[in-house]
C-alpha cells in the first residue's frame, strides 16, 4: 500500500487525480438521478430517460478514465492512437446504454443482472482499449506485487 501511495504522489497530476476522482463521484450521482427519474416515467418516454442516462453514464466513465490517465505522468514521452481513444468513447457510451435499457425497460431480476453484465463489460471494453491507445515509448515492466501478494 506504500508503494501505490508513493507513486500516485510521485507520478501523478494529484489535481488531475482529484479532478477524476470528483467526476467519477458527481458523474456517479446524475447517472443515479437520470436512472430514478426514467423508472418513473411510463415506458414510451422513459426509453429517451434511458438514452440520455446511458449517454451520461458512458461519458462520465470515460471522461474519468482519460482524466486518470493524463494523470499519470511517466518520465518517457507518451502519445494516444485517436481512433482507438475515440473507440474507447463509443464502447462505454453504447455499452451504457445497452445495459441500462435491458435493466430498466425490463424490469425483471435476470434482465437487471444481463444489463448491468452488459454495462460492465463495456466499462471493461473502454478501459483496455484506452489503455491499448496509450503509447509510451521505453520499457514497460510489471510489479506483480501490486496485483498478487506473495505468501
């Protein structure tokens, strides 16, 4: 835990970090809100609530995810592929709003869990596409200490 603290001080934006940080949160809150409000509204108006909470919800994601990322500041030069960070915009939107109109048109517990499987796994597209889109020249190694703890 040291050394993940270390290293967001170290090699972070700590701005851009707070930045992403009060995004994911505020982003997380009107998501909530769209989603309260088209549960509401009867089905043939609440599709159009459901559009824009998917719209919002992957914009907030991905917005947060860049943000994260351009937080990182590694001593190397680093460079995006446009078409796959833009890609990475269209999964998360079209994901969300997937997911969202399965749970929420649907109502029933197994469309609830398909919807939000759905809305993950686009949350999970975005993220390794973006990340595939980051090109940083140099070496890149991994400390697997910071995913697997050695007994």
């Amino acid at each position: 835990m040291i050394k993940v603290a270390h290293t967001i001080h170290t090699d972070h934006d700590l701005g851009l970090v707070i930045l992403a940080a009060f995004l994911c949160a505020f982003g997380s809150w009107v998501v909530s809100r769209l989603y309260q409000h088209a549960l509401e509204r009867p089905n043939n108006q609440a599709i159009v609530w459901y559009g824009m909470t998917g719209i919002t919800a992957g914009i907030a994601i991905w917005c947060t995810h860049f943000i994260a990322i351009l937080a990182y500041q590694p001593s190397a030069p680093v460079r995006f592929d446009l078409s796959l960070t833009f890609d990475s915009l269209v999964m998360a939107i079209l994901g969300a709003i997937l997911g969202i109109m399965i749970a929420g048109m649907i109502k029933t517990r197994i469309a609830i869990v398909i919807g939000g499987a759905i809305f993950g796994l686009a949350v999970v597209a975005m993220h390794y596409t973006g990340m595939i889109a980051y090109r940083v020249q140099g070496a890149v190694s991994w400390d697997t200490t910071y995913l697997v703890r050695p007994e």
